[in-house]
C-alpha cells in the first residue's frame, strides 16, 4: 500500500546461489563493501541493500552464469519471508530500467499542463475548469510522458508514491487558477485509508488558501477496483469535506455504465473512444446517450473528453451534453489558458 505519508522506502534483496562453486567468486565483490549493506545468511545465501543489488546483477551477468542465481525483494529484518517467490536473477533487469523513477519521485521532478474544461452556451465557448495533467521532467528539463512515468512507476512497484507526488504538484499548482474548477486526477488503489493517506493533500489545499468547492478529484482507474465500498469511502470521505469529484474515462474496461449509479459521481466523463467519431458512429452514439441518461437522472453534469472535430463537438451539444474537454478547444499548455476564443460554429 501506499499513501500521502509514505515515500518511496528503499529495501533490499535476499539473492541465492544454484551453485556453491559461484559464492566464492563473489569475494572479489564483496571485500570493498561495507558489512553494514549486505549479510550472510548461509552458505549459499546473502542479504543485501537494494542499491548493492543492481550493482551486483551487472557482477553477475559478467562473471557467473545468472539463470543459477535467483532472488526476491525482501526486508533486512526478516529476509527469508519471500522465498518462495524468488526469481532468477535476469528477471529484474526490467526493474533496473526502471530505476530513473525513484530519481524522479525523490527530486519531485514533475510539472504540471493545464487543459481547460468548457461549456458552451448560445454558440460562446466559456472556460468553466482546468483539468491539471501531470509529466515528467528529464535532467535536462525534457518532457517525460505520463503514460512512460506510470509505466515504469508499476515496475519499480511505485505507483501509489508516483501517484502521491504527482498530486500534491497539481494542488501546488492549482493554485494559479482563479474560482474556476480544478480537476486532479488520482488512483483510488492508492489510498488505503482516506483520513490517513489524503492528509498532505488536504493540508496543502489549506495552506495555499484553495476552496473546497472548486476542486474535483477525478478517479482514474487503472486498475480494477475490487472493494466498491473502499472506494465510495473514498469519495465520500472528498465530498464530506466539500470536494467534488468525477468518473473518468465512462464506457470503457472498468468503468461501466452501472457503477454510476453505485458511486454517484459530480461529474461523468465520457471516454476518449465513444467521443471521437460518434457523429458518425451508431454504436458510440448509443453509449453517450446512454451515459447521458444515467448522469442527468442522477442530477450530475455530462462532460465529453477528446473533443477533436466541430462534427462530434454539435452531436454531443444537439445530445445534452453539459461540458467539453479535447483538442478542438485546447492541447493541454504549460499555463491556464484565460480564455478561448470563440471556435464554434
């Protein structure tokens, strides 16, 4: 699990070795590393800490044969917990590709894009929110998606400290935004327990003087959530203290059109896939007008994600639609756009 109070714990690896004639070769290794980073714990069997370990993988693929050495990650403390899931040690290199996001959590090494929410009202687009997107920055200021962050956060079994992170930049940077929506995104498995796991988020949105009302926490699920119960704990633990929040990405894997009426979110975001190209298409048609019917039904307001096209912008308006986010309006942009100016037609 993970949460607002935990940040990225560095823990080590039990590693053991198939072949009792490789143990003595790691002589040479271990004879310039302190005792306090690594221990025996028999003959064919050590502990070490986690940054001695991919030291060693590079030892091993040069020196000995590796399908013969195995390992898992374990605690210093009680290091023979995990070893029936131990692994030959090639298997953790696409951790150790991995490693350059422990850098980034720890050098909070994230930036925030602003996409702005619209409403559209006698044909006038009007700004109503920004949703705040977060990304990556490379050493040398590069852009580092979110997609390749969270990507290599789940590898490195970081998501929930990535998550973290990457919230508490979007509150430090919501607050640029004047008495219109903010929308920040976060992963509701998480948060094991909301007073607890949301406590620096919530402070921080105190500290910088933000209104409750103005923020709406948006549930991204990447995963299946498994507890519908933990998660509506969840939410109304946000509303509760008068946040709002959303549904994103209605339509598509998890979120299905009958969670709605189990979470009753503030505002239902319809996915990327059933607005792009639903003016022509019967079967997104369908969708949209199906989730349109629940959201309304539940006195919540519709908004259509990856608006691209002035065709699919008027079917979702003549549909009911309430909001509109996509790249017809806006890409997301390095500051809040102030205003738009007036593209429909």
């Amino acid at each position: 699990m993970g949460c607002d109070a935990c940040l990225p714990i560095r823990t080590g690896y039990t590693v053991s070795f198939q072949k009792s004639n490789d143990v003595k070769k790691l002589e040479k290794y271990f004879k310039d590393i302190s005792q306090n980073q690594w221990k025996t714990l028999g003959e064919d069997m050590f502990w070490m800490k986690e940054h001695i370990f991919w030291g060693f993988t590079d030892y091993v693929h040069q020196h000995l044969d590796p399908r013969h050495v195995w390992a898992v990650e374990a605690k210093q403390r009680s290091p023979f917990e995990n070893l029936r899931r131990m692994e030959p040690i090639t298997v953790f290199q696409k951790m150790k590709d991995a490693l350059w996001i422990d850098e980034l959590i720890e050098d909070k090494r994230i930036c925030s894009y602003y996409q702005p929410i619209v409403s559209i009202d006698h044909e006038r687009v009007h700004i109503v929110g920004h949703e705040i997107l977060s990304r990556g920055l490379e050493e040398d200021g590069s852009i580092i998606p979110p997609f390749k962050m969270f990507e290599a956060a789940q590898i490195r079994n970081k998501t929930f400290a990535l998550d973290r992170a990457c919230r508490l930049e979007a509150v430090k940077n919501a607050s640029i935004i004047d008495r219109q929506l903010i929308f920040i995104n976060f992963i509701p498995t998480a948060i094991y327990n909301p007073e607890h796991c949301l406590a620096s988020t919530f402070t921080l949105i105190q500290e910088l003087n933000i209104k409750p009302e103005q923020i709406v926490f948006e549930v991204i699920e990447t995963e299946d959530v498994q507890d519908i119960e933990h998660l509506k704990n969840i939410l109304n633990y946000y509303r509760s203290h008068g946040f709002k929040y959303a549904l994103d990405d209605v339509g598509v894997g998890y979120n299905t059109l009958n969670r709605l009426l189990e979470v009753e979110p503030d505002i239902v975001k319809l996915a990327f896939e059933f607005t792009n190209g639903v003016s022509k298409n019967e079967k997104q048609k369908k969708v949209a007008q199906e989730m349109l019917t629940i959201t309304h039904r539940m006195g919540a307001k519709a908004l259509a994600e990856g608006v691209e096209t002035e065709e699919d912008l008027k079917c979702l308006i003549e549909m009911g639609y309430d909001l509109f986010q996509g790249y017809y309006f806006a890409k997301p942009h390095p500051e809040p756009l102030k205003e738009i100016h007036s593209i429909y037609v």
